[in-house]
C-alpha cells in the first residue's frame, strides 16, 4: 500500500513506552473503521493522511487506537494536537507514542487528558516539547 509507508508508525505490538504497550488498547482495523464510521475505505485513508486520526501497523495490520474516536467520530480534539506535536519536531510514530503514553506533567496519557477535555493543557505541553 503506497498511502500506509507516508504514515507508518511502531510496527508490531511491542512497548510504545514505559507504562503502557500497545496492547493495552483496543485497535480497529480500517473496515472497522469504514463500519464504524459509516464511510468508504478512501475516506479513512484520507482521514489519516489529513493526520485527523493516527494509524499504526499492529500484528502487520494498520489500526488506529479505539480511544481516538468518540461517538463514531474521529476525536476532534486529535488533528490540531497531531499537527502541534509535527510542528513540535515529532513523527507520526513519536506522536502516537506519546499521544498513548502518560505525560508526567499531565498525570495521564494526552489521549485521556484530550477525552475529558483538557485540549489546550494536552497541547501546550505538546507545543513546550519542541523547544
């Protein structure tokens, strides 16, 4: 697949940090997201090249985390995040990372502080990462 080399993030099901490994989380496969979602297979890929979800190869399959969607919806509060951590100077593969794993200056993983509403806490600290 040409479009998943532009976005490949840690392949397998390995650590992605210290606290939490990838298997903590549920992962959705792309039908899974079409069913989901209610859209074609083109507009999830298109979802992830625009960086409103991240994905990642998981036991050689791509999948995107489960808590990036909400309400059979790409999270908002995920794209403009994804696009401060690139400007921040990480790749797709560090933002998933990081995105997953708990941020001692948050106390919880930037995925969780986003779901309970602390996008601009989640996003100054993305923003400090690149100083």
């Amino acid at each position: 697949m040409k479009w998943a080399s532009r976005f490949a993030c840690w392949r397998g099901s390995g650590s992605i940090g210290s606290v939490t490994t990838a298997s903590d989380f549920r992962w959705l496969t792309l039908p899974e997201l079409v069913d989901l979602l209610g859209i074609g297979v083109s507009k999830v890929r298109r979802l992830i090249e625009d960086h409103t979800l991240l994905a990642s190869q998981v036991d050689g399959v791509w999948k995107v985390p489960e808590v990036f969607i909400r309400d059979a919806e790409p999270l908002s509060e995920l794209r403009g995040t994804i696009l401060v951590l690139h400007d921040s100077g990480f790749s797709d593969d560090e933002a998933m990372r990081w995105l997953l794993t708990v941020e001692e200056s948050i106390g919880i993983a930037p995925i969780d502080a986003l779901r309970a509403g602390r996008k601009a806490e989640v996003r100054r600290v993305a923003q400090a990462l690149g100083f």
